[in-house]
C-alpha cells in the first residue's frame, strides 16, 4: 500500500509528514540484511528482537538476512506512557535461548538515549555471548547519553522528533502504519 507524501490524517488529527515510506524501510531493511549476512557468514546468529516496536522492522530485516538465523524477544522499556525516557530501565520479557558463545544482534525500532540497550548489552553479556551488537530501524543521535549504546546497523537517522509508525508508538497507538511519522507537541495534548 503506497502512502502519499500529504499530511497523514488519524482520527480526523494531522500528525506530520510521512519520514520514511514503506517502500524506502523495505529498501533499507534489504540493504542492511545484505551486509549483516556477510557480516555473519559461519556464525550462530541469534536474532534478538525488542518487543513490541521492534516487530514490525525485525521482520521485514530477517526476510533479508541470508543465514539460518534463530528469533528471540526480549521486553524492555524506560518510557511508559510518556514521549521521553524516564532512565529506568525495566525487563518484561526476557530470552528463552541459551545465548553462550553465539552471536546476538539486538533488533530495536529507535534508539533515542541509549539507555535501554546499554542496560541490554551489559544485561545479556551476563549470559556468555560471542558478540552482542545493535540494529535499530531508527537512530536518534542527538539525544544520546553519554553512556548510551552505540547502534551498529541503522536503518535511518532521525531529528528530536517523537516519532510513530512501523511499530513505534505513543501510549500503545499508532503502532500498525504502515510508514514512519511523527507526533508534534500539540497533537500529543489532543490524544
């Protein structure tokens, strides 16, 4: 389904210009699974997937990967029901693979502070990885943290913007368009 480049309409609310189509994620996401099958090539690779805004972008990536990878997910979050972090990290979810000696390349949809993942890599670097690496549909460079992970796959950088679609969210909304849009500071007041 194309999406036209107009403003984009959700109950009757403008939310912003589309970021990235369809189209352009499925570009990128086959672009990226090229280089981290090389990347990979006679590894055990563990494909870790951050629940639930990573879904929509992890599948689309693993469709790309050439390599018989395994799937896992594991839940964090340090947001709630606020557009910025709280730097609390909390795990909902965790692994059911036995990591030991294999390689991880955690999914994430953004990548904002760092925290999270930061707290992610140290968390599963616990459990005896080969490597534990970062793929992030979007990374948001200007607001890392000092101690905040580095993303080493990134599908697009992003502006401070808060942004939703293709999995990301605002308080559970928007997580099915089919695109990557944001929310300006007055929409976030009328939802």
């Amino acid at each position: 389904m194309a999406v036209s480049k107009d403003d984009i309409k959700v109950k009757g609310m403008t939310v912003g210009k589309v970021l990235f189509t369809e189209e352009q994620i499925i570009e990128r996401a086959t672009e990226l699974g090229r280089q981290i099958t090389e990347d990979y090539a006679g590894k055990q690779l563990i494909v870790l997937g951050m629940i639930k805004g990573a879904v929509l972008w992890m599948s689309e990536l693993v469709k790309h990967i050439d390599l018989d990878v395994k799937l896992d997910f594991i839940a964090a979050s340090s947001y709630g029901s606020s557009t910025t972090s709280s730097g609390v990290v909390k795990v909902k979810k965790d692994v059911e693979m036995d990591l030991y000696k294999k390689d991880v390349l955690i999914v994430e949809d953004i990548v904002d502070t760092g925290t999270t993942l930061a707290f992610m890599q140290k968390y599963l670097a616990e459990r005896g990885p080969s490597s534990v690496k970062i793929c992030s549909m979007l990374d948001k460079p200007s607001r890392r943290t000092e101690n905040g992970a580095r993303v080493d796959y990134t599908g697009f950088q992003v502006e401070d913007l808060f942004v939703i679609g293709y999995g990301l969210d605002y308080d559970e909304k928007f997580r099915n368009l089919p695109y990557v849009s944001y929310l300006e500071p007055e929409d976030v007041d009328k939802l």
